[in-house]
C-alpha cells in the first residue's frame, strides 16, 4: 500500500481551532445560503446589507452562547438543558430584536409593526441558533465518549502491561531459586571452582536477560542465545547428561516473541525430564512458521506424564502440574494473544514430554530489536490533562 507524503491529522486534534472552523463554515454557508435565495428573489441590493448584518449578529451571540455552554455541558442534567433553554430563549430575542431593528430601516418596511417584524423572525432565529446549540452539545458529547473510550484503552493497555511484566517478574525469583540451589550445592561439596564458574555464568545470563523489557517482545533468535546462557550454567550441574538440540528456521529466528517465554520451558525440561533419569535426557527446541503462524516446541527425552494430550491451561491446574513455569506461560500467552494462540501438552506412551506453542507470525521490527539491546529509559507518564470542551478557551 502506498504511503501517504503527509501525516493526516484528526479534525478534533485542536479543539479551538476546529471550532473557529466550523464556525466560519456554518455561518459563511448560512450567509451564502441567504444572500442566494434574496437574488433569485430579486430582492434589493440594501437587503444582502441585512444578511451581512444578521449573519454577523448570529455569530456574535453563538460565541456567546459557546462560553455559556461550556459552563452548563458539565454540570448536572437539570442545570445543563434548564440553562440551555434560558440561554437560547434570551439569544433568540435578541437576535430577532437586532435583526428586525435592521430591516426596519428600510423603506419597504416603514409600514409593518417592529413587534410583527421581531415575532416574524423568531422562527427564523429560533432554527438556526436551536440547530448550532444541538450541534453544538452533540459535537462535545461525542468528543468525551471518545476521550472517555481512550482513556479506557489506555487504562487496559497500562493494566496488562503491568500483569506482563509481574508474570515475568514472576519467574526471575523462580528460576534463581534453582540456580543458586545448585551453587549452594557445589559449595557444600567443595567444587568452589565450579561454582564460581557457575556463578559468573549466572551474572552474564542475568545481564542478557535484564537487557529487555519486561512486557516486550524480542526476536526467536535473542531468545535463543539466552536459552544457550541458560543452558552453558545447567550444563555444569548435569555435564553430558544434558543434551540439547536447535532446529529454528531462519524466518521464524526473525518472529517476534514475548521475551523468556521458552526458558521455563527448558528449566522444566531439565527438571522433569533430565534430573529424573540417570541417563539425562535430550531436550530439542524447533520453530518454524506455518503460514502466518509461528509453531514452536519444545520436548524431551524424559518420563513424561503417561499418554497425556490435552490443553495446558488445564494441565496446570491439576496436582500433577510442572510448577509455576507452565502457568506462568499460560497466563502470559493469553494476556498477550487473548483467544488467537494454542499452548498444548503432549507425552506419549513411550515417554518424553512436549510442548507447542503457537501464535500469530509478527516480525521482529529492526528499531525493536535495537531497544532490546540498548533499552532506553522511559519517561514517566505525566498525570491526563483534564478534558476540554470544543469552543471554549484552553
């Protein structure tokens, strides 16, 4: 699709300024439409002077009226369209009272009565400042729905993102429980080299993985590379019975992920299916994109849980459940795809267990790719600015 040479901005973006735009266009075409009906009626020329002078009265006692309204648009109800109506009954006097002092000047009209000539233009008054008042509180009632409806968004969007990132949170404690378990253990057993190793493998782990937000995402292939962190600090724990296996296609290494989801995964993985067995297990991981959609697994060589094949959403909620980290996932898959993901458990009878994961193909944008890896600070959301009303002052 062709990119437009300009950025379209929204009529309503500037609220003064739409104002004075409508009403230069109402009142223009009102005047316009008047000055065309007195030619075609062959009316004098001294009368598009009248026109002039009603049209100009109009806009005036609108501005008013516009300062008036905005007062009485946020009030209650009953002082709202009682004041409205007192408002625009006093607006249309006046009105019909200038206009018909001006069409009383004219030689045509020295023989008609001046309460005639104003009790003849109230209806026409009475249309057109009646029509610019609905217009008026319609316009503005519109622009609050709005405001209140974006409010909402953002307040949802600010609230899930909050959730994303407890969730993520929510496994840094989780899976350094384990880690600095197995530290702790290598310590007790005077292997001090290996658990310094460890430890420094750890804090490069750590350092990849703080590197990116939270609530965001980052490409398959980051995720990868933190994985391979990940898995360098339980190679020292379980040495050759820990084995691993990559098959990432180079189009899904490009999708867009949220960032850890795939490490409890493996931890789970390691602690099911490799600590388990006196032979380890193998754990391989493949992504790939099917169509627009990107499928990965993760699976191992371990127990498994005996021919099980069914949601994981509902796997974690039995007593055989694998922990936080499939939960974890769980929730943060549907606050981050809703309905359009599938997060699945299979184990079939001759063992092992695996995992698939599938959602929407997005690719990773480049300027996403380069804030997860020089993230910078974000600026605290200023409190919203209270809502203004069309026509009135800012």
């Amino acid at each position: 699709m062709a990119m437009l040479p300009f950025q379209p901005t929204p009529f309503f973006k500037d609220k003064n300024r739409a104002f004075w735009r409508l009403q230069l266009i109402g009142w223009g075409g009102a005047m316009a439409l008047r000055s065309a009906t007195a030619i075609t009626n062959e009316r004098p020329p001294e009368f598009l002077v009248s026109v002039l002078i009603a049209t100009v009265t109009g806009f005036s006692i609108s501005l008013i009226l516009s300062v008036i309204y905005g007062y009485l648009i946020n009030r209650r109800p009953i002082i709202t369209w009682t004041g409205t109506i007192a408002a625009l009954a006093v607006a249309v006097a006046v009105s019909a009272f200038i206009n018909a002092s001006t069409i009383s000047l004219r030689p045509e009209a020295s023989e008609t009565d001046f309460l005639s000539l104003v009790l003849g233009l109230l209806y026409i008054d009475m249309t057109l400042l009646g029509a610019w008042s609905a217009l008026y509180y319609m316009i503005n009632f519109f622009l609050q729905v709005e405001e209140q409806t974006d409010r909402l968004e953002r307040l949802e969007a600010q609230a899930t993102s909050a959730q994303l990132a407890m969730l993520r949170y929510q496994l840094n404690p989780h899976f350094l429980f384990n880690t600095l378990n197995s530290i702790s253990t290598l310590v007790l057993l005077k292997q001090t080299e290996r658990a310094n190793a460890m430890l420094t493998r750890l804090s490069g782990f750590l350092r990849h993985t703080l590197v990116s937000e939270p609530g965001g995402k980052v490409a398959v292939a980051q995720e990868v590379e933190t994985l391979q962190l990940y898995l360098e600090i339980e190679r020292m724990r379980f040495e050759e019975r820990l084995r691993t296996e990559f098959a990432v296609d180079a189009l899904a290494s490009r999708a867009a992920i949220p960032s850890m989801l795939l490490q409890p995964l493996v931890e789970n993985a390691i602690k099911y299916g490799v600590s388990r067995q006196e032979e380890g297990a193998r754990i391989s991981l493949s992504a790939k994109v099917i169509g627009t959609r990107l499928r990965m697994s993760v699976s191992d060589t371990g127990p498994g849980l005996q021919n099980v094949s069914r949601p994981a959403n509902e796997l974690t909620k039995t007593p055989s459940s694998t922990g936080v980290g499939l939960a974890n996932i769980a929730e943060r898959l549907s606050q981050a795809y809703g309905e359009d993901h599938r997060f699945t458990i299979e184990t079939p009878a001759e063992g092992g267990f695996t995992v698939i994961i599938e959602i929407p193909f997005e690719p990773i944008a480049s300027d996403e790719a380069s804030r997860d890896k020089f993230p910078s600070p974000q600026p605290r959301p200023s409190p919203p600015a209270p809502a203004q009303t069309i026509g009135t002052p800012a």
